[in-house]
C-alpha cells in the first residue's frame, strides 16, 4: 500500500519520488536522463538542502517544476514508487535492476 507523506520527507526519499514522477511525465529516455542528472548533481553540490529550488535551478532542462514538485511531495509520487515496487517483482537483493523485463548479476557487473 502506498502512502502520502505530506511535507515531511527524507532527502532520499525526495529524489527517489522525484525521480519516479520525473520518468512518469517525461517518456523519452535523454530527457529523463537530463533532468534527473541536473537535479541529482544540485542536490550533490548543495546536499538536498532544498527540493523547489533545485527544480528551479534545472528549469533550463525543461522540466515542470510545479507538476514534478507537486508530484513528488504527494500521493501521485508514492503511487507511482509502488507501481514501481510491484513491477520489480520478488527479488533476493537489492539493488534488483531489471534490463528488458530479466534480472541479472551481469546487470549490477
């Protein structure tokens, strides 16, 4: 069951919703890897001090800060976190990456 966590999120647990809402609304794989690379290095340089403002600062990516924040700080971001979860499907470890629907070591490798 997913969960809406209202405004009290750990940094990680921003980025990772973030990340989820950012691959929803944007399908295509360079823009996905685009903007999530922006605001992976904002929040590296700036130590997830604060999640709107990094969204602002990679605005030259394109990305909708208003729909991707509000995503992620709400019920629409944990919905999609467990789709995610259900999709991975039982597993032994993690990480468990999936290439082409099959998980292999060789994958992690």
């Amino acid at each position: 069951m997913f969960q809406d966590y209202g405004f009290h999120l750990s940094v990680e647990t921003i980025i990772i919703l973030g990340r989820v809402c950012i691959i929803h609304y944007y399908p295509e794989t360079t823009k996905q890897l685009e903007i999530i690379g922006c605001v992976e290095k904002d929040f590296y340089d700036t130590h997830g001090e604060n999640w709107a403002a990094t969204l602002k600062r990679c605005a030259s990516t394109g990305v909708d800060v208003e729909k991707v924040s509000t995503c992620a700080m709400g019920s629409e971001g944990s919905r999609l976190q467990h789709q995610v979860a259900l999709s991975t499907g039982p597993h032994d470890y993690v990480p468990w990456p999936l290439l082409d629907g099959v998980s292999s070591i060789s994958v992690v490798i």
